[in-house]
C-alpha cells in the first residue's frame, strides 16, 4: 500500500507543478494576463491600441508587420516542428482560443504583450516594455508593489514629465567610463532589475506625448538609464551615483527622489486645528485706525465663517483625533468599512480620486479660495471620469476630462495615474483648470477644501484604504447637513466607534435605549426588520410634518449609525441594506415621538415592532385630543 500512495502521492504533485508552469515561470501572470485581456471592452481595447501607436512612434516598429506576422505565429503553433517552445506553445493556444472573436490588430497587440509577459526574465526591461507598454494601466505587472520609495518618487516624476523637460533628456551624453563600468558590474550581478523595467513602461507611456522619432527614442533610453542607476544605487558609492544621474540631472534632479526630511505630521495637524479653533471662537480684532475712523455699528461685528462649514466643531475634533488613532484602531476602521461595503453595495471611491483631490488642495495653495474651489471641482469630475472610464463613451470622457484633457494626455491614464498627474501641474497649469470652471458653490466647496488641507500631511502617508476611509469621514461629516442620515452613516460607521459624531447627552433616554437595542440585533431580529413594508400616505405625511427639529435628526443619525455598525456583521447583502434603513427609520420615528399620537406612533412603528417592541423603550405617550 506504501509504495502505490507514494506513487500516487507522486502523480498528483507532479501533475501539480505541471499546471503551475504550463507557461513557465511566469504562469500565474500570463494565466491572469489572458483572463484579463478577455475581459476589456471596447472602448478600453481603443485605449490599448492607442498607446501602442503611440510607442511605435518612437520605437518606429510599424504595426502592420506585426499584424501580417500574427498568421505565421498561429501556424507555427500549430505545426510540431519544434519552431515554438512548449509553454510559448501553450500560452498562444490559450490566448488565441480567448480572443478568438478578436480583430487581427487586437490579438497581434496582445500577443506581442504575453510573449513578452512569458520570457519577461530573458528580456532586456526597454524589450520587455516596448511589447507591453499598450496594457500597462489596464493590466499591471506584477514587481512594482514592492519598489522601494525613492524609485516609486522617480517614476511619479516621470509620469509629471512635461515637454521641455523631455527635450532636456533627449540630448546626447556620454558616461565615465569608470562609473559605466562599476554600473556594468552590480547589474551584471542581478537577474533584473525592476527599477529599470517600470522605468521602461512608464517612460514609453509618458514620452511620446510629447516627443517622437529619434528624439523620443533618446529621452525613452535615458529615463531607462535613471531606473537602472536607482535600481543599483544601494551597491554603488555615492559620488559613481551622482556622475551617473548627471543625463537626468536637468530634467529630474537627483536630490527630488532622495527621502525627504520627515515632517512632523502631528504638530503641523495640531497647528491647523488650533489655528482653524482661534478663528472660530476668537476672530481677529479691529484695528485701532478702524475704530477712530469707522462710525460706530449698533450690530455686533460679523464673526468671519466657519473654516469647515456648519460643522466646524465636529470637523477640527476629527481631524484633530485621527491623527492619534492606533495600528489597532486603523484595523478596525477598516474592517468596519468592509462590513458596512457588504450591505450598502456600493464601490468604494478609488483612491487614485482621493489621491487626485489632495494633490489638488496642495498644487493650489498659491491661488485664492475661490479659484482652489473651482480646481477642486474640475479635478473631482475628471477624476470621476478617469475611474470610470471604461464605462464611457469617447465624447462622454472628453466632456468630463475638462481642461485636463488639453493639458495631458488621458486615453491610456489610470485613476492612480491622473493623481501623479495631478500632483505635478503648475501653477500656470492649475490656473488654467480653474478657469475652465465657470462658477461653484464657494461656501460648499472651501469647507472641503480647508479639510483636506489639514489632514493632507497625513493622510499622504496612509495607505490607501486608510486615506480613503478617512477622506469619506471628514467628507460626510463637512457635508453631514446634506446627506441624509442613512447616507451619513454608512461614509462615517468606520469611524463611530473610535471618534463619536454624536454627543449622548443630546438624546433623550427613549432614543438612546433604541440606540443601544439597535446595537444589540440578533440576526432574527435583523431578519424581522429586512421584512418589506409600506406605509399609508396620512401617516407618512403626519411624520413628515414631525420631522421639524434637529432632534429628529439627531436621532436618525444615531439610530443609522449604530445600525450600519451593527447589522453587517449579523446579515449582508440587500438583506442588510433593508435591515439598516428599517431601523434608521425607527430612530426618525422615536426621535419625534413627542409631536405625534400614540395612534400615529403605534403606526409608524409597526415595522420596527416585532424586533424591537415599543414598550421596551418606555416611549408610549398619551394621544393627544
């Protein structure tokens, strides 16, 4: 029995490893390359052969060719005379069978891609980009997420690249020889370099916006030396890195992708808070020439406005605690904000859009509020467009792209990719967005605005769950008096528990027993309230007339947020979505439960009732005559 489990034991884990390098050692990448590439719609394959002819620009390889040659691959696949490797063999078939409904342009791009993707170790990075560059913002290659920071601040300056700074690295040059040769020596010693590759794509996807031909050729090559020079550098003597970063010198200074000087995030955060609450509660006083030459007011002196809107108190007080918060705490949050994720059903904002907003409130701070307010929007709506791109047709992301759209190129540019975009607009350049937004709602943006100048420090250091999170929060709680409750809610559940948005002491005791009974729901109980129900018209109109004070409100805030708190860790879904809005609207009922008759209570409550009884909560009124 021994020998036969052996050997099966044997057969099995062969036939294992056999699946796992079907393509070679690269397999879990192309199988996820032909998966993708399967997948993109058409408006995204535009964008894919776009960028392609944009590379061959400055490649000068023409695509006909490569279309023409496609029928001789597919027959050589075929044959068995050996001219094709196995796993090249192999990945073809597959990709071939998946793209099989293909134009011929479409397949030969993605082919030159996955056999690039398939000998990704035996190619030199520029070979390697040049085939895969076209795919790069829909399908990323695996290896970038672990380059170390320095490199990923020069890659973002690459993507920054403006012409004139292209024109500057696409001058001749020459190396030392010495320090050509101590380079020669450590890349020799590496497989390859990631660095160097990412530098590749990224050069090619960027460059031939604004150079072609030879020229572009030369600004391509140079860039891909800075990757291999950063790539090397930990094996290399300081001085050989500055005589080898001298081609790159004019256009991305040496010291600009060093690590810069920690900045005290917390004193700067806590600086602004204070400064946001002297504004609040003690505005400047008038000078004495104003007072001799001022006639006397009857009215007091108008306080200057809130720094964050309406909510001033509550906003400083976030940005003030979340600064402080644990690597506990920040798990929470973040768990929290996958629970509440699975009942509302909506997708989080990506956070290459929140990364767009904060580098827009740093980029703006030479301009005047009124003109950040129109950057802001003009970056929040092409964003937007950025993201959802795929979803668009070409008119419909041009109207959205604004004066970006003039600026950069947009076609193959990701959501992570605008925001680094973003970040290195000029000020001439932030005018120019600014201007293209006709007007905005001032008193609605800045508070935004001011906000995210606050926490911008920190938030740059976040992850980008983190960031988001966050930026969610203070958004919801600047805006709080324009989303509804249940809206609220679910932007801020991730936070209620570590920084409260509402004060105790402001609900009565029926409320907070409802409060306290809705953080306590079995999944019975939450299964009682998924039920659907439906109110008379009288009753829903006496409600309404009701719900006229801020305690109402208060209350369905309270009772939303223990809600989208509680219900998703007990039932999911449009199950839990139902759930949350039934007792969201428990808190409406009970928190204006003293301008209604016990008949009208009764009611209204009908739907909350069989989980939550009335009497529990010792809410029962006299009807009133």
């Amino acid at each position: 029995m021994a020998p036969a489990t052996h050997g099966l034991l044997g057969r099995i884990l062969r036939a294992n490893d056999d699946a796992s390098r079907r393509y070679g050692e690269n397999t879990a990448e192309v199988d996820a390359f032909i998966h993708a590439a399967s997948q993109l719609s058409p408006w995204q394959w535009r964008q894919v052969l776009t960028a392609r002819r944009l590379v061959s620009t400055v490649t000068k390889e023409d695509a006909a060719p490569a279309t023409a040659a496609l029928q001789q691959v597919q027959a050589a696949i075929r044959s068995t005379d050996g001219k094709v490797s196995e796993t090249m063999s192999r990945a073809g078939e597959a990709l071939f069978e998946a793209l099989d409904k293909r134009s011929d342009e479409k397949v030969a791009t993605a082919w030159q891609a996955l056999s690039a993707l398939v000998m990704r170790e035996q190619l030199s990075p520029l070979k390697f980009a040049v085939h895969y560059a076209p795919f790069i913002s829909l399908i990323p290659v695996s290896g970038f997420d672990g380059l170390d920071p320095d490199t990923m601040r020069f890659l973002g300056a690459v993507e920054g690249l403006t012409k004139e700074r292209c024109e500057l690295l696409a001058r001749r040059w020459r190396l030392d020889a010495e320090a050509s040769r101590g380079l020669l020596k450590v890349v020799a010693r590496s497989r390859y370099l990631k660095a160097e590759e990412a530098a590749a794509l990224l050069a090619l996807r960027t460059v031939p916006t604004y150079l072609q031909g030879d020229a572009g050729w030369a600004a391509v090559k140079t860039l891909v030396h800075g990757g291999r020079v950063l790539g090397a550098r930990t094996d290399m003597p300081k001085e050989q890195v500055a005589v080898l970063w001298a081609p790159l010198e004019a256009a991305i200074p040496l010291a600009s992708v060093e690590e810069p000087v920690a900045k005290p995030v917390r004193a700067r955060v806590r600086a602004a808070v204070a400064r946001a609450a002297t504004a609040i509660t003690k505005p400047p006083p008038s000078t004495p020439v104003a007072k001799a030459t001022a006639p006397p007011k009857r009215a007091a002196a108008t306080k200057p406005p809130a720094p964050y809107g309406p909510n001033s108190s509550e906003v400083a007080q976030f940005i003030k605690s979340v600064v402080e918060l644990t690597p506990i705490q920040w798990l929470r949050v973040i768990d929290r904000r996958n629970l509440v994720a699975s009942v509302t059903r909506q997708d989080a904002e990506p956070a290459g859009v929140v990364r767009s907003l904060l580098a827009t409130i740093k980029g703006t701070k030479s301009l005047d509020t009124f003109s950040r307010c129109r950057a802001f929007a003009a970056v929040e709506r092409a964003s937007g467009t950025v993201a959802a791109k795929g979803q668009l047709t070409y008119e419909e992301s041009m109207k959205g792209y604004g004066a970006f759209g003039e600026i950069v190129q947009l076609d193959y540019v990701d959501a992570d990719g605008f925001a680094k975009l973003v970040a290195a607009l000029s000020t001439s350049d932030w005018v120019k967005v600014a201007d293209s937004i006709p007007a905005v709602n001032q008193d609605v943006v800045a508070p935004l605005v001011n906000a995210g100048g606050a926490l911008h420090d920190f938030l740059e250091g976040r992850t980008d769950e983190e960031a988001v999170a966050a930026w969610q929060a203070v958004s919801a709680l600047v805006r709080r008096q324009h989303l509804s409750p249940i809206k609220f809610a679910a932007s801020y559940a991730p936070f209620a528990s570590a920084i409260p948005a509402t004060n105790p002491r402001t609900l009565g005791a029926p409320v907070l027993r409802y409060v306290s009974a809705v953080g306590r729901l079995s999944a019975n109980q939450c299964a009682l309230l998924a039920r659907p129900w439906q109110m008379a018209d009288d009753v829903s109109s006496a409600l309404s007339k009701a719900v006229t004070d801020a305690g109402a409100r208060t209350a369905e805030e309270a009772a939303a947020l223990a809600a989208v708190v509680t219900v998703p860790m007990r039932v999911s879904g449009s199950e839990g979505w139902a759930a949350a809005k039934t007792a969201a609207f428990g808190g409406r009922v009970i928190g204006s439960r003293s301008r209604l008759s016990l008949e009208q209570l009764e009611v209204l409550w009908k739907p909350i009732q069989p989980a939550i009884p009335l009497a529990s909560l010792g809410a029962i009124t006299k009807s009133r005559r």
